[in-house]
C-alpha cells in the first residue's frame, strides 16, 4: 500500500522512501564530515595559540609587557639579561619591507604582463618556471644571499658588512615573487572580459585596460597576493638567519646586520637554553609577537579587501 | 587641445530633419560594408556581406540565435582582434574619410576611438558612476573639470539614468540594478560623443520598463548617431529601426527599408523569420 501511494502521487519516477531516507543519512553524514575537518583545523590553530601563550604567560609575569615592548636592547643570553623586542621587530619589519619593495612591484608587473600582454603559450611556459622557482628550499636562497648577492652588493657599496639585511631584504623578495606573480595574476584573469572589451570599445589601449581597469577590478585578489607575500616575508626564517646575522640591533639601516625575531627564534631553539628558563620562555614571547603581526596585517588585509570588494 | 578635436568629429552637417523621412537613396551613407568574411579560426562566421549603414538611421540586424548578427557587429570595432585566430576578408569603409576599418593596416584604435558600443551584458567598470562615464573622455585626454562634470551630466540624461543617479555619481556603479547599469553603458558609450553607436542586444536583459526607456532613448539618439543595433525582437527591430538586415546562417538575406521589409519581404525566408514560421 506504502508503495502505491509513493508512485501515486509522486509521479512516474517519484524515489521510494528507502531511497530518501539513504539519500538524507548521505547528506548528513558528510554534513559530519565537513565540520570535522573544519573543526580540526580550528582546534589546530587554537592549539598553536595556546602553546604559545602557556610559555609567553609566565615569561610576560617576570619580565613586563612595558618592558618587553620598550626596551631597546635584547640579550637573553648575557649574564644580565635584557627583554627588549624591539630589535627583533625592527630586524624583521625591515627585511620584510626590503623583500616587499622588490616582490609588490615586480610581481605585479610580471602579472600584468602575464595576463594581459603575454600570448597564451609563452604564459604557459613561464609560469610553471616561476612556481618552480617557489620550490627551491629556502636553505638554497639564504646561501644565495650571503654567497652571490652580498658580495655583488659590496663592490657597489664599499663597506658593507658580510651580513646585513638589504642582501637578505632583496633575496627574500625574489624567493616571494613566485607566490606573488601567481596569485596577482589569478586575480587579474579573474576579471570578466566583458569588462575588457567594454575598455576596448571605449578606446583603452591594452596597458589602460590594464592599468585602469583590470587592476580595480582584481583588488581584492591583489591585496590577497601582496598579504601572503608578506605573512611569508614576516615569517621567513632561513634566508634572513644565514644573510642577515644573528646579531640583535636596534636598526632600520639596511646597510647593517641584525637578528630578526625568527632568527632568534632558530638561534635558540637549536642552541642550550635549558628548558623552562626565561630565555627558553622568551622563544614563546617572541613567536607571539610575530604572531600578531601576522594578524595585525591579516586585518588590515581583511578590511582592505571589504572596503574595496568587487562583485560580478 | 587634441580632446577637443576629438570631441568635435562629430558629423559636421545635418542634411535632413529625422521627421522628414527622405527615400532610402538620399540617405548619406557612414559605413559601407562590403564583401565582408569573417571567419574563427577555421570556421567561418560571416559570408560575403555587403551593406549600407546610413547616417544618422537605425540599422536594425535580425535573426535566429547563431546568424552572425553579433559576430557582424563586432566587426565595426576590430572586438575580434581580441581573441587570437580571428580573421576578417572584405572591407568596412567609414565615411567621409573612407577609411578601411578591418584593414590590418588600420590601427584599431582609430574606429574604436570614433565608434561607441553597448554590450548584451551590462559590463560597468568597478569604478563610480561618474568615473564610468567620465572614462571615455578622461583616456581621450579631457582633464578639465567643467568639461568633465558637463559632458557626464549630459550623457547620464540622455540615457535616461541622471534623476536616478545624481545623488550619488560617486557611488560604486555595481550599486545600481541591470537596467540602471546598462543605461549607466550606455551614458558611457555616448559621453565621448562616438560618430557610430553599435548596441548589441541593449535590452535583452532588461524588464519591459527600461527596454521602454531604452527604446525611446535610441529613437532620440539617432538624431545625432548613426547607430546599428542586433536584436532579437522583431518588434524592437520594427518600433526603432529605419533599415534593417536578416541574416541566417552568416549571410545576409535581405536589406531594406524596415517598412519593405516587414511588411513586403522580397525572400520567402525573411517572410518565414517574421511570422514566426521559423526562428
């Protein structure tokens, strides 16, 4: 009877209940599935927050968050300590903004190019060299930095140390360039060629189109590209340990060495403090800190991107 | 200084009120279209077309979906030149001058520069409302101000879209609905003042409303604008148009005076397409 009244009033093809009922405990079971991996991947971020906050807590009680914030000189490992971050933000704002000032304009460039100018088959050889280019360990480009760069730069610049921060500043930014130029030109291409041709019909030449409309219109994709560029920049360890000495300065000369707060992060971790000590615990401060960098500028980018979203 | 000229060739001498309709013969010509292919790639698109498109006339183009119609069109502004493998044969000579425009001689920007177009889709630029208007005349050199502010005003009114808009020309111009945003197209297309205005399908996404508005602005329009419009409403084509083209199949069957050809075809296919017998 069930059966009946199913095709009877469902039609010729109407699904049985057993079909339904299979069709819905599907549904639900990757509804389940979907929010594991979503949680998962929130439990991890939290985890990482509260390994780094359970160590940086204790530190932040002995020594002051004024402290930490002003004082200018930071010598964990002296006989007389001294917990200022601001060498180590310094070191690291400035490399980053070297590698920035080199990846934002090339690559941005480069997308152009890419998207608007190139012919279809040379885009299709030159950007899987450039991601080639971001496979390369990060080992290889410090090296590149102390062992090439550095010393092409100092038959420019007389004077200048072995290690400073413009050589590492300059490799960084080759070595972000990749992630740059792909994802700026995903963006660009993103952009519908209705608008294109409606730039065209009006009498653009191609670099206008580009310039005044393909680049608004890909804003947001653009201020995603320069943001992972810098998240990898803030974050780079190697390049800047290897190029840019371990020494922290208070600097933002270019010209210099200083440590940045990953060097010292590395410098540490591999070195002898012993476990539970204050310079141990100040490895945790310092990856805090870099930590909200990261998410000072994940904000701005956020804000940006709302600020100036486009929809098609 | 080069702006102003620009903006000044405009066709220069009005030879007959648009009132007054003169036969078809009298009718100055803008454009010759003649013996124009058009292939993509290795298929072609477009045979052996010759047409007139008079001055200061609505040249209606009709046909069933995949006739060519647009592809046609698109001729007028070199827009295949975009796209790679696209090859043009024939000529398409605008007047006075009689330049070839699908000439691979000819720099795409000179049509482009003096022939508007509206698109089936609204595309406006993610800029403002004023800044989409103002950009025809901005990369034509226009800097003044007072120009600017005049010239966008007067392209918004006649669009039909300034009593809407003039609160907020500094508003994003993806704030509008469709049918604003394709009038905000259109205004567009006409700040620069284009000898030839090409519409390709202007209302077919638009309610019966703005299709209305739109109708009546073309009606306007082609006091000062020759303008060439692809539809697929046989009564649009017959309401707005003065000369209309069927095409089918890539090839242009008949060419006449919209009344002729509406109401005595000459082809028995033309006779089938606007009673619905096909199509």
């Amino acid at each position: 009877m069930k059966s009946k009244q199913d095709s009877d009033s469902h039609g010729r093809f109407a699904p049985s209940s057993a079909f339904l009922r299979r069709r819905a405990l599907r549904a639900r079971l990757m509804h389940t599935l979907l929010l594991l991996t979503g949680t998962l991947s929130v439990l991890v971020t939290a985890g990482i927050v509260y390994t780094l906050v359970r160590d940086a807590v204790p530190f932040f009680a002995e020594v002051g968050l004024l402290t930490f914030l002003t004082d200018t000189q930071w010598t964990p490992l002296f006989a007389q300590p001294r917990y200022g971050i601001l060498p180590l933000l310094a070191g690291t704002l400035t490399t980053s903004l070297i590698a920035l000032l080199v990846a934002i304009p090339a690559g941005t460039v480069l997308a152009i190019y890419l998207s608007e100018f190139a012919q279809r088959r040379l885009r299709e050889v030159v950007k899987p060299v450039l991601e080639l280019l971001a496979g390369v360990p990060t080992v290889v480009y410090g090296y590149f930095a102390l062992l090439v760069v550095t010393p092409l730069l100092q038959r420019l610049i007389p004077g200048l140390p072995g290690f400073n921060m413009l050589s590492a500043g300059l490799v960084m930014g080759i070595m972000i360039l990749p992630y740059v130029v792909s994802l700026a030109e995903d963006a660009m291409r993103a952009v519908p060629d209705a608008l294109r041709e409606g730039a065209y019909a009006l009498g653009f030449s191609r670099l206008q189109t580009a310039v005044r409309v393909v680049i608004p219109g890909a804003f947001s994709g653009l201020t995603a590209a320069y943001l992972l560029g810098m998240a990898r920049a803030v974050g780079e360890t190697m390049v800047v340990a290897i190029a840019a000495g371990q020494n922290p300065r208070l600097t933002f000369n270019p010209l210099e060495g200083a440590a940045t707060i990953t060097t010292y992060i590395v410098q540490v971790s591999l070195g002898d403090a012993p476990y539970g000590s204050l310079a141990y615990r100040s490895i945790f401060a310092a990856g805090l800190t870099l930590f909200v960098v990261t998410l000072l500028f994940n904000i701005l980018g956020f804000w940006l991107r709302r600020r100036f979203r486009e929809v098609y | 200084m080069k702006a102003d000229a620009a903006l000044a060739t405009t066709p220069a001498v009005r030879r007959d009120s648009p009132h007054a309709e003169p036969a078809a013969a009298t009718r100055p010509v803008k454009a010759r279209v003649e013996r124009l292919s058009f292939w993509y790639g290795s298929k072609q698109a477009l045979f052996d077309i010759t047409m007139p498109i008079h001055e200061r006339c609505v040249t209606a183009l009709i046909g069933p979906s995949g006739c060519g119609k647009s592809t046609f069109l698109r001729c007028f502004n070199r827009m295949h030149d975009l796209y790679p493998n696209n090859r043009y044969a024939g000529h398409i000579w605008l007047e006075p001058e009689g330049i070839d425009i699908i000439s691979p001689k000819t720099d795409p920007m000179v049509p482009r520069l003096r022939i508007g177009m509206v698109f089936q889709k609204p595309n406006p630029f993610p800029k403002s409302i004023y800044e989409n208007v103002a950009a025809g005349l901005r990369i034509r050199g226009v800097r003044n101000r007072a120009i600017l502010d005049e010239q966008v005003e007067k392209s918004l009114r006649r669009a039909a879209l300034w009593d809407e808009v003039k609160d907020r020309l500094h508003a994003s111009a993806f704030d509008l609905s469709g049918g604003q945003q394709q009038r905000l197209c259109i205004a567009r297309a006409l700040a620069p003042e284009p000898e030839v205005l090409l519409l390709d399908e202007p209302t077919s996404a638009l309610d019966p409303i703005a299709t209305a508005h739109i109708e009546e602005l073309v009606d306007e329009l082609r006091e000062s604008y020759t303008i060439v419009i692809v539809t697929h409403n046989m009564q649009q084509a017959a309401r707005v148009s003065q000369f209309t083209g069927f095409f089918h199949l890539g090839k242009l069957i008949e060419f006449g005076e919209t009344e002729q050809i509406f109401t005595t075809p000459r082809e028995s296919m033309t006779q089938d397409y606007i009673t619905g017998r096909f199509g």
